[in-house]
C-alpha cells in the first residue's frame, strides 16, 4: 500500500471511532484495580461459583431449582454465579449444608 491509501484508512478509521464513541466514560482502569485489590477472594467467590454450577449440572437444576434448594431469590442465586460475590464463612457453610456439598477444600 502507497501512503495516499494509508492515510485514507487511517482517516476512515478514525472517523468511525469518533462516529461510535461511547458518551460514557470508560471505568476500565477502575474496574481493573478493583479486581487486583480484591484478587484474594474474588478467587474463593469464583471457586464457590464453579463449584454450584457443577452441582446444577449434576442435578439438572436451574437458577430457580438452585435458589429454592438454597432458601433464597433467583437474583441472589445470579450473585452467586456471577463469582463477584464477597461472602463469610458462614454463609458458604450454609450453602454446604444445604446441598449436602462441599464448596472447598481445607488443606
């Protein structure tokens, strides 16, 4: 390509970016410290949410099935999944008891 056609790309480019642009700023650098501050246990919450998924599968459960097990709303049962949930030791224990399961292992 000759720098005539470069340049002419580049123009289109940009004025399909200014043509899309969001008017919201993006939280993207926030959001990603927020994740690192929170890595520790974002990555239980995570562990837990894997864990119920497998148990739904397992079972043939659906969020609701889930949340009535459970003795919650399907939109908590969404919190769960979602692995964003900061939960206490007594509510994972809850949640083990329950469902007859066990969300981690104690080494």
């Amino acid at each position: 390509m000759n720098l005539l056609t470069n340049n002419i790309m580049a123009s289109k480019a940009i004025k399909f970016l200014e043509e899309h642009q969001s008017d919201t700023p993006s939280r993207f650098a926030e959001e990603a410290a927020w994740r690192k501050e929170n890595a520790g246990w974002l990555r239980w919450s995570r562990q837990l949410a894997v864990t119920l998924i497998g148990y739904m599968q397992d079972n043939g459960l659906k969020r609701a099935d889930l949340a009535a097990r459970l003795g919650v709303s399907p939109q908590y049962v969404s919190k769960l999944l979602s692995g964003t949930e900061n939960l206490s030791f007594k509510s994972v224990a809850n949640i083990e008891d329950k469902l007859g399961i066990t969300c981690f292992a104690m080494v």
